[in-house]
C-alpha cells in the first residue's frame, strides 16, 4: 500500500511542481517510508512508500522504463511468474525479469510496455495505477478487478488530477467542496452511495473496479475491462476433487499475499476467517514461509451476548498464533467525531466508526499487512432453484435424482420461509428496504429519492449467472468498494494493507464454476477443505449472527438527551426535516433504528468534512 497522485495539464502548461509536492506531502500517512515526485513538461507524479513485500523494500517511485513510460502504483500484483513467463513469450527482453526480484510497480509498467492498454487482461491482484505513456502523450489509469485499490480523480478546467486517497484532492485549491446531492441522497436512503463514478463531493470522481480510462489532450476514454464470468463450468466426478481444487487454488491466492516477514490475520472467529488463517499457517511452515502470524479479533465482553472471541481463541491456540482480542465495550456511539486524527473522507452510517481505527491502530503497531475473510459468504451463497433448472436445462437427469433428495433430507424444515412470505402478503415485510419519513420534501422529489429506493431494493441482474445469480450479482454491488475504501489508510490513516484472498480472480472464477449442491450447502466446501486442520467446534459451528445490537444497547444507557443537544450543521436542513424524525427508542427493530441514525451519521460528517484545510507548504503560496 503507498500513497500516489498526479498532476496532468492538459493545456500543455507546466506542472505546478510545488502543488505537486504539497499534494504528495500530504499523503504521508499512507506511506512513511519514502517520498518522491516526478514532473516533465505537462505532467507530474507523487509517491509515499509503504514497504509491505520483499521485493518493495529498494524500490522507488515514481518509476520508468527507458523514459519512454513512468508509473506512479498503488499495486500487489499476484501470479508473477505466470505474468512475467506471458510477458517473455511476446518479448524475449524481459526474461532477465524471472532471475529478478522484480517490485509490483515493474511487473505493471513492463506488462504495459508490451501489450499498452490491454495489460489490464494479464493483470492479476489488487491496483491502482497511472502510466504516462510520452511517446503517445497520454495518461492510462487503472483500478482492478474488484476495486481493492482506490482511484480517485478531478477535472478542473483543463487539468486532471488523479490520487488514491480521496482528502488529498481536496487539497487541491481549484477542487471545490460542493457536495454531489446524489450521492448524499443515496447515503441517506441505504447508507453508502451506490454509483460507483462519483463521491460525496461534485467535483471528485471515482474510477469504478474493472475499468481503465485514457486521459489526453482529446478528452476521457473509460471502458470496463473485466466482468465476473458467467460461463465457467467444473463437473468432477469424485467429490473430494473439488475440495482438493479448492485447496490449491485458495494456497495459491494465500502465498501471494504473505511475500513479508509478518502478517496479522482478522479473525472474527467463523468459518471464513479461520479457513484462511489455517491456511496461512500451513503455508508459514514451509522453506521461505512467512514465520510471525498474529490473529487480531473484535470482541464484546458484556454489551451484548458475543461468543466470537471464544471461538477465534480455540482457532489461534489450535494454529499457535498468538492473539489480541479489541473490545469495543466502552466505545459509544459517535465517540471522538471532532478528532483531526479520526477524519473520514465521506459519510459512513456507523456510530462506532472510531472502533475502525481503534482496531487498524492495535494492527499498526504489529502488522503492516492483515488478511480477511471477507468474500466467502457473497460468493457461497447458497441457490438451490436455479441448479435444478439449470440441471433440466441441460438434461442432467441422473444428476437431478441423486442431488434433489438429497438436499430436500439435508436442508432445515421450511417453515421459517413460508412464514416469513406470508408476512409479506398480509403486511410489511419487516425486512424490505425502509424510505425515511425524515427526508427534505423538495429534496426527496428532486432526486426522485422514492424511485431510487425501489430501484436498489433488488440485487442487479443484468446478465444473470444460470446456476449461481445471486452469487454472481453480489459481486456488482457498491458495497466491495466501500468497505475496501474504508479499510485503506486513505480512510485508517494507518499504514495496514487488508488482503482478500477468497477475493481472488483465481478463486472467484472457480466457485462461480462450481454446481451450489452441495458444496455451498451450510459452506460444506470450506468444512471439507479444513477438516483436521482446525478445531471441530469452530470447523462445524453453524453461522451465528450477533444477538444484540451495540447501538440499541447503548441508546438503553445514555437515553436520548444527548441527542437534544446536538449542534446541527446549517447544510442539513437542506436534506431532512428534523421535525419528522423519531424518538429512537421508538424503533422496533435494527433496520428501522440503522435508518434514523444516518442524519446523525451526516450531519457529525459535514461538520468534520468542512473542517479539511487548504494547508499548503509556503513555496505553494509564494508560486
């Protein structure tokens, strides 16, 4: 993880190269190691180094190839031998590569040096990137496959500018911050904003996942690159084929991540995490392996009912990682909102948000890279319909017989479904989408809030998957990029990088190959692949959400007076009516009381937002 940014006069005017170190000055948080800039003509690079592999410990940046080419990369590239063996087929002069520790940043600048802008195709792992290419005088960009790595950029006038951290094109003084009521109204209705091409201020765009852009002197090109397959097709014979398929494939995305000395993994103590902290300690136990792993786990010991710890705590002894429990207990809601170190680029509607850099904070100070779990339960999740149409439509008979019954005996009695429909005939259903009475009238009917709320009360289904559709359309939702958003230090402002490994292209094509019975069945793929590999009651635990919920909790102990004596920013009142909102110890359950925390959530964010300052170096000033 580094810190990037650049500079792009598209009026053929120099680079403001004191605005460019003032910019890159700025992202010092997120890479204390080694700062640089580059500037030529028109455009210019910044780059603050984070050290977080092997090969990264003498690399620099901004970087070139032959001058022809520089990189300024935000990047973890994964299969390197495979991209390097690809890149010597189509040009001999990288076969010294293969005999290199070559960095991350070099593997893409050579990978665009022989294929240009479609290097995207051969690219594997988490990136972001901007290339100036000098002999065509344009810039590419880049963000992959599942928007790990953020892209931000702006377009005043005629100059583009482009960094990974959103604050840093704030700094920028033609860069306004005007608020893009989209995206607030969407914050409001669901929480985050749902078009992955723009942020919370009009100004500031964001390269969606998959997509690479050109900038020249002509305008903007942007076109997707990638889209997750809905083609793939795996059918073994044997059964445990699949699990030993699985195995390599998810070692593979593992060892690719673990190419440093130390790694934390977040284990919440489920199936999920636990798969990939077990096998990250196979792997630690090989010749080159990484040796220190050390589990960090989110608890609560008395708020609410939380059996997480205790199991995360038989995983770590059974793997011999030590591990540090975080309680989040004594964390109120909004706790520290007003702090400069706690700045949070756009809204989030969590009230606990400080528990987030509270428990980056306990990684920094061990770990510079953390692996999560995260991914399994979208990709796994579970369809039995459609494999049955899917069966018929393929005339897989014998495969129809055998499956069917087995799944009609091994699955749960209905009931609980046929009662959770029929609520929905005879009343509200307690789980559909809610729209918020509190809204601003004007603002509502301005933004067609009320046709939006429908329009996302349902997983996209543009091209659906025939066997796995939901599985498929998670991975299109808005919801990867902000979490990976609010988990890089352009958010923490701590130096942790958090790696997916089940979000790998390697993995996500193979599970979306596979046939859901039975492997997705209560996640029977992942208690295969770790029998006798980590203890029984964490390996057989059935998912277990949280009983209780924090903020319920603590609204019981504060009451609501402090509520009544909020200050409330001025723009608010363009957004909602305050004289509508609920008392919230009215809500009857998390959902509604999740939605009538969000104006709080806003309204503590704008104050904070607008608190960011132009602080810019006193050669900027006197430029």
């Amino acid at each position: 993880m580094s810190g990037i940014a650049g500079i792009y006069e598209r009026s053929g005017a120099p680079v403001n190269r004191a605005l460019l170190r003032a910019l890159t000055h700025s992202l010092n948080y997120c890479g204390p190691d080694a700062r640089d800039t580059w500037a030529s003509g028109a455009v210019g690079f910044g780059h603050t180094m984070l050290r977080t592999t092997r090969e990264s410990q003498n690399e620099r940046q901004p970087a070139s190839v032959d001058g022809h080419f520089w990189i300024t990369a935000d990047a973890r590239i994964d299969c390197r031998v495979e991209l390097v063996a690809e890149m010597t087929l189509a040009d001999a002069a990288h076969a010294g590569l293969a005999r290199q520790a070559a960095t991350d940043s070099d593997l893409v600048l050579r990978a665009y040096a022989t294929w240009g802008e479609d290097c995207v195709q051969h690219l594997r792992g988490d990136f972001s990137f901007a290339i100036w290419d000098a002999r065509k005088k344009l810039l590419f960009c880049a963000r992959d496959h599942f928007g790990v790595k953020p892209f931000y950029y702006a377009e005043p006038g005629e100059v583009f500018l482009f960094s990974n951290v959103l604050d840093c094109l704030r700094q920028h003084p033609e860069v306004s911050g005007d608020l893009n009521e989209a995206a607030i109204g969407d914050f409001l209705l669901f929480g985050l904003n749902c078009d992955e091409a723009t942020t919370s201020f009009r100004d500031i765009r964001r390269l969606p996942a998959a997509h690479s852009m050109t900038v020249s002197t002509e305008g903007l090109r942007m076109r997707r690159y990638w889209s997750a397959p809905t083609a793939g097709r795996i059918r073994y014979k044997r059964p445990e084929d699949f699990v030993e398929h699985f195995q390599i494939l998810l070692q593979d995305a593992v060892a690719d991540r673990l190419r440093t000395e130390r790694v934390g993994i977040l284990l919440s103590g489920g199936l999920d995490s636990g798969t990939v902290a077990t096998t990250a300690r196979d792997l630690s136990r090989a010749a080159g392996g990484t040796k220190d792993l050390r589990a960090y786990t989110v608890v609560y010991k008395s708020l609410i009912p939380d059996e997480e710890g205790e199991y995360a705590s038989q995983v770590a002894q059974f793997l011999n990682i030590p591990i540090q429990f975080i309680a989040m207990d004594a964390l109120r809601p909004f706790e520290r909102w007003n702090d400069p170190e706690l700045r949070w680029p756009e809204p989030v509607d969590d009230p606990f948000f400080a528990g987030l850099f509270d428990q980056f904070g306990a990684i920094a100070a061990d770990c510079r890279v953390a692996l999560s779990g995260e991914g399994s339960d979208n990709l796994m999740h579970f369809q039995m319909w459609p494999y049955v149409k899917s069966m018929v439509r393929n005339r897989e008979w014998l495969t129809l017989l055998t499956q069917t019954p087995r799944y009609l005996s091994a699955r749960q009695s209905p009931l609980p479904g046929l009662f959770r429909r029929a609520a929905g005939l005879i009343g509200r259903d307690p789980t559909a989408p809610i729209f918020p009475k509190w809204l601003a009238p004007d603002f509502a009917r301005r933004l067609n809030l009320e046709d939006r709320a429908r329009q996302w009360s349902e997983l996209p289904t543009s091209q659906p998957h025939p066997v796995l559709p939901k599985a498929h359309a998670s991975l299109s939702v808005p919801h990867w990029a902000a979490m990976f958003e609010l988990q890089h230090a352009g958010f923490t402002r701590k130096t942790v990088e958090v790696r997916h490994p089940f979000i790998d292209l390697r993995v996500v094509n193979f599970l979306l190959a596979l046939p859901p019975f039975p492997y997705f069945f209560k996640k029977n793929l992942l208690r295969e692949a770790t029998a006798g590999r980590m203890p029984e009651s964490a390996r057989t635990r059935r998912k277990t959400p949280l009983e209780g919920d924090p903020l319920s909790k603590h609204l019981q102990h504060l009451g609501t007076k402090w509520l009544d004596e909020l200050d409330w920013s001025a723009e608010m009142d363009s957004f909602t009516d305050r004289r509508l909102m609920q008392p919230f110890q009215n809500d009857s359950n998390a959902e509604q009381l999740q939605s009538n925390i969000r104006p709080l959530c806003l309204n503590f964010w704008l104050q904070s937002a607008r608190k960011v300052r132009y602080n810019f170096c006193a050669e900027v000033r006197n430029a």
